[in-house]
C-alpha cells in the first residue's frame, strides 16, 4: 500500500483536508490494485497507480475543494493570524 500523505498538502489546503485527500487518493488506489489483480487474471492491461493529482482534480471539479486558499492555508474557522 502506498502512502500518500504529503506536507505540502497540509501546507497548501490545511493538515484536515491534506488528511481526507491522502486516504481518498488509498481508498482509489486500492480499488485500483482491486481492479488490476482480476485484470492480470483475465490478462488484460493494467490500469496505472492513483494519483494525488487526480483526487484533487475531482474534489475540485464535485466543489469539495476551493480553487484558492487563504495564504496560511488553514482550515480551522475562526482561527487569526
């Protein structure tokens, strides 16, 4: 299983969302190791590894995800600087 927890997630959109992408980007990698195990069986092409890119772009496209944060990059309501 991969690991796909990056600081610069949490830099970015704040240590909680950084959090739900990494295990939304391993639940769709482990679909896709799912996938590609009954693939190699059939003998068919496989399908290429998750992506954080590609979670992010989803989030983005469904309205889970801002297109900008605020500078700190912080999540918390309320919260001052």
């Amino acid at each position: 299983m991969k690991y796909f927890f990056d600081s610069r997630l949490a830099d970015r959109y704040g240590y909680g969302m950084a959090v739900y992408i990494a295990a939304e980007t391993s639940d769709l990698q482990r679909a896709i190791d799912l996938t590609n195990a009954r693939r190699l069986r059939a003998g068919r092409h496989l399908l290429e590894d998750a992506r954080i890119e590609d979670v992010l772009s989803a989030m983005l496209n469904t309205g889970l995800l801002k297109a900008k944060t605020d500078e700190g990059g912080t999540n918390v309501s309320g919260a001052t600087r």
